[in-house]
C-alpha cells in the first residue's frame, strides 16, 4: 500500500510497488550513478520525465556483498546520513540472517527437486513433499529445461530467479524450481496455465543469460520437455536433456529446442537408448560417414531431406545434376535398394539419421545418464 501522506507521492516508487517492475530507462538512470558499486551513499537528481524525484540512495552491505538499497525521496537528505547509517547497519544484519535462511530453504528445495528427476522411490517421495510443501499443486503441468553440460548450474539458477523476479502482475501463477543433476542445470515449471509458454520465456532467457564454461563464447543450448504431471518428471527430465543435446549437436535445430521440435530426431534417440547397433541397417557401412561432405552417406541424407527433389538436393551439395543422378546409382548399387520405392527410402534416411546420432556425443551422454539414475 503507497501512502500520499508522508510526502512520498514519487511517481516511480508508486509504480514499482504495484507493478513490482523497474522500467530499464530508470535502472539505466541509476546506473549512471554507479549505485551497484558504491559502498558510500549517493544523491540522485530529480528526473520529471522519468517519473522521478530527488532521492539519496544508501547501499546495504554485507562484507563487501550488495544485499539491497535503501531510499529517501526529498531535497537534501544528506543530513540524514548519520541517522540513516545505524539503520543500514541494522538492515544489512537482517537482511544477512534472512539470507542464509533463504540460501538453506533453497538448498532443500534443490534437494527435493534433485529427487524428484532421479526417479524410484525417492521420487515419489520427493513429489509428496513438494505438494505438501506448496512448491508444486497436484493438479498442476509441469515442464522441464535443462541446459546443456557446459552451463554453470549456479548461472541457470540465478537467471531464473532474476526472471522470476521481474515477473508481471498479469502473468499466470507459474512456479520454477531449480536443481543440479549430475553437472547440469535444470529447471522445473510448474503451474495451471501458461506453464508452456512461461517454460518456452525462461529458456530462452537461460540460452542468452548463461555462458559455456569450458568457451567465452556464445549463450548455452537449451533443451525442453513436453507438459506432463509431477509423476512424470524423470521422463521429461530425459526429454529435456536429449532436446539440449540436439540443440547442440544438430545445426539445423535451434539452439533452444522443445521436445516436439525434435522431430525424427526424438524416438530415434530413445531407440539408440536400447539397442543401437541393430537399428541402423549393415548396409549403410559402404556409403562412407554421414559427416563427410564428400560422401554417399551425404549426398543420401540431403537428397532425402529434400524430399528427393534432385533440383533442390544438387543445389544443396554444389554438384552438378548429372554428378547426383551417379552419386545415387552408386547408393543403390551398394545398399541393393531403390530409391524409387518408398520403404527403401524411408529405411535409408531413418538409419542416416540414427547413424548421424550414434557418430556424435549421444552415446557417451545415454550411458552418463545412466549411471546418474543408478546412483541415484
């Protein structure tokens, strides 16, 4: 509630209580102050076109760690300094035990959510305790992001909670919880409505927020599940972590990929989980590897993703018509299938893309998370 009684009638903070929203054209404004930095208490000018009237800002540390502000809004406040010193001093030991507290309940939180993905009983066991809790509704969807392994657990938590942060008023009554499983950073969306789009917001905020750690370079890959129940969670917890590694393996994929958007690429990674070596055909060994540009294999793959158009397919691989029309007698005559028929060419291109799969990280990434489900 704002009070107009106390000569606090600032446009802005009237606002931001309500909104619980900081326009960036303000934060800029302040920024130019250099507030984050400062360990001593600034003075920032009226700005009536922001909204704004002069107030004094005064850091609340902790060892050195900004833990929040605290504002006056008037004309010289200065002389306020030294009253409203002991009031910072007192703030920032307040604010230091609701930390920890808050640090420990996150930590539990964590935990449970950990759980929860892992699977078996203590799964169960971990969903009860969250519904009990009021963390997740029994009747709620849940979806699952997880980013990939070269992400910082800790930078997709702290994107989350700075998103769920800046949350409107407006927005669906949607929940995220965060969890490290194995050495990744995963997120659980839980809510009544809007839980997919809410899921679809946050990880493309995580794809732009969070760095690889083991390169400088870009924003991570990020998977997400489809929308399931709690009960579900281990299984979109997998949908989750297979769509992350699309993302990074398959360049033709975005690098924030849904479950769904997966395409062939999905059951095709839930077939290599079981037997791999039997599912791609022997006679794709003789047409090369599917990464080569040069080879069968190749030529095969892009001239089945273009629906066998050889105007299209030539196009694609800077060849010559008539150099296409050799390259796929050669594929037929070294798998003894035709290409004119419609079984053959739909065995030839799910086994390209299994192959494609299995000649990647896929392997390595299903047995590591195998043995973070038995050692769970």
């Amino acid at each position: 509630m704002c009070s107009r009684y106390y000569g606090d009638e600032d446009r802005l903070r009237i606002d931001v209580v309500l909104s619980r929203r900081l326009p960036a054209a303000v934060a800029e404004y302040f920024d130019g102050f250099a507030i984050a930095a400062s360990a001593t208490p600034r003075s920032i000018p009226a700005h009536p076109s922001l909204g704004l009237k002069a107030r004094r800002c005064y850091p609340i540390r902790d060892r050195g760690r900004l833990l929040g502000f605290l504002w006056l809004i008037d004309e010289h406040t200065e002389r306020l300094d030294e009253v409203v010193g002991d009031c910072v001093v007192q703030l920032s030991a307040r604010l230091r035990e609701r930390a920890l507290q808050v640090s420990a309940e996150e930590r539990r939180r964590q935990a449970l959510v950990t759980d929860l993905l892992g699977g078996g009983e203590g799964s169960a066991r971990a969903a009860e305790e969250l519904v009990g809790q009021g963390l997740v509704g029994t009747e709620d969807e849940v979806v699952v992001i997880a980013a990939e392994a070269a992400a910082d657990p800790g930078a997709v938590a702290a994107v989350i909670a700075d998103v769920s942060r800046r949350g409107g008023r407006d927005e669906p009554p949607v929940g995220a919880l965060t969890a490290v499983v194995g050495d990744r950073g995963v997120v659980l969306v839980a809510g009544r409505e809007g839980v997919e789009r809410a899921a679809a917001r946050w990880a493309e905020e995580v794809r732009h927020g969070v760095r690889q750690q083991d390169a400088g370079g870009g924003g991570v890959f990020v998977g997400v599940s489809d929308a399931g129940r709690l009960g579900q969670a281990p299984d979109l917890l997998r949908q989750a972590v297979l769509a992350a590694f699309a993302a990074a393996e398959l360049r033709e994929l975005a690098p924030v990929v849904s479950w769904r958007d997966t395409g062939v690429y999905g059951p095709l990674m839930l077939a290599a989980m079981t037997a791999p070596e039997l599912a791609v055909p022997p006679q794709l060994a003789g047409l090369g590897a599917v990464a080569r540009t040069d080879s069968l294999a190749r030529t095969a793959e892009v001239f089945l993703d273009a629906a066998g158009d050889t105007a299209v397919a030539s196009a694609r691989l800077t060849i010559h018509r008539t150099t296409l029309y050799y390259r796929l007698a050669r594929i037929e005559n070294r798998t003894g299938w035709d290409l004119k028929n419609g079984r053959d060419r739909l065995t030839l291109h799910v086994g390209l893309k299994l192959q494609r799969l299995l000649d990647s990280g896929l392997p390595a990434l299903l047995r590591g998370e195998e043995k973070r489900r038995e050692s769970s």
